[in-house]
C-alpha cells in the first residue's frame, strides 16, 4: 500500500468507503462504487475526489478512473471545475429552484391535461414507491430512494401522453440526485420526511381534479407565495390544504 505524505494522510475510513470493483466493464463499476459512496453519504457534497488516491483506493489506472468520472459527471453526480479538479456535486440554491422549477412547469403540464385519467393501477404503484420510501433507511438506501423518487414522478408524467413532453423530463434525472441528496442536507430530512411529502401529493393527485394536482405539483417542487416553504413540514402542510380544496 502507498504511503501519504504526512500532511495528506489516508483517511481512517478510506477502506471502507469503497468496494474494489469487480465484474462489468470496469469503468461502469468504478462509476458504480463511487456513486454508491456518495449517496449513502460516504462522499459528501463538495468534496474534493483526488485521482491519486481514488486510484489506490480502487487498484485501477487513471484512464480507467476519468472513464468512470466522466459517466458519473453526465449523471450528474460529480463536476469537474477547470484547473480546479473534480468534485461531488453540491447544487447552488440557484441550480437547485431552477432544477424544481423545470420539473415542476413539465409536471404541472402532465395533470392539467391528464390528472383525471391517472390510471388506478397508477395510483397503486405509486403507493408502493411511496410506502418503499418509508421502509428505506439512512444512509445506505440512499440509491434506492431516488430509484423510487424517478418512478413515482415517471408515473406523474406518463399522463401526459406525450413522448416528447417526458424526453424533457427524463433529460433532467441526472441531476435528481444531487437534487435529493442537496434536499436532504438543506432540510435535515429523514426517509420518513420523504415519505410524508410524496403521500400528500399522491392524495392530492387521487381527486383526479386537475386545478388540485397541478397546485400540488407545484407546492411540492416550490412552494408558493401563500406558504413559508422553507421546511418539509411546510410544504406538506400547504399541499395537504390543496388536497381538501372543493372542486371547481
């Protein structure tokens, strides 16, 4: 094993915080290791990732470890900054309301025209990826979650009838993560919080009422000029109101 320099020594959790990659192609699975590592919170957003030591820590080359930086930056994991280096992601809370807004404006589009035929097997799926989100546990499910975060907003979408409507859409997921992971961190949410926030929506979502959903939509992502939404229980709060709003 390579020593470090005394002022650059091996952190003590640095075997522990990835697994040597086996199988796959094998910049796949270096991408695979590190983006497990982020998520569950091993690498933290903004950190530094040192190809040097990365290198050791995994036994592959460098060429091998920038192929897998490279799927990990297209997925929105990981940014590489000019001279800088390349860094886990952390989104600026500009990035990160420009992100909601854009998932918002292209859901919100999907109930107004499509709320009231939400398929009820929709629903039930759905309801399972809700009802999974509150079974996942901190810190390891982390990948898990946001699998479950895609496919019930995916199903959100799919009203829209509209391939070229959900490209749009699915264009924005490599940056889910770092959405979630950001969400997380900002408002010291647990799975249960998450949970909670997807329940009120899909309730909102059942009136099958598409003033109703599309309000909903937009509480969950931004908020609105009638709430505090600084905190997950706000935005609960202000969607569950939408939920018992009478139709129009």
């Amino acid at each position: 094993m390579t020593s470090f320099p005394a002022d650059q020594a091996e952190p003590p959790s640095a075997q522990r915080r990835l697994r040597q990659p086996a199988g796959w192609r094998l910049s796949d699975e270096v991408a695979h290791s590190i983006g497990d590592a982020i998520l569950a919170g091993r690498m933290y957003p903004g950190e530094r990732l040192t190809e040097t030591r990365l290198c050791e820590e995994l036994g592959v080359s460098r060429t091998t470890l920038r192929e897998a930086l490279l799927l990990l930056q297209r997925q929105g994991l990981v940014r590489n900054e000019p001279r800088r280096g390349t860094f886990v992601t952390r989104l600026t809370r500009r990035e990160s309301l420009d992100l909601c807004r854009s998932r918002a404006l292209l859901e919100a589009y999907a109930v107004t025209f499509g709320a009231e035929r939400l398929p009820s097997a929709d629903v039930e799926r759905m309801q399972a990826a809700v009802n999974s989100m509150a079974a996942c546990r901190m810190p390891d499910d982390m990948p898990r979650l946001i699998q479950l975060d895609l496919e019930f907003h995916g199903l959100v979408m799919d009203v829209a009838e509209s391939q070229g409507i959900h490209d749009l859409w699915s264009s924005l997921n490599g940056k889910m993560s770092a959405l979630i992971l950001s969400s997380i961190e900002h408002h010291r949410a647990g799975m249960s919080d998450i949970a909670a926030f997807h329940q009120v929506l899909l309730d909102a979502l059942r009136t099958g009422d598409p003033q109703i959903a599309r309000a909903a939509i937009v509480a969950h992502y931004i908020g609105s000029e009638e709430w505090d939404t600084q905190t997950l229980a706000d935005i609960t709060s202000a969607v569950e109101s939408l939920s018992h709003v009478p139709s129009v």
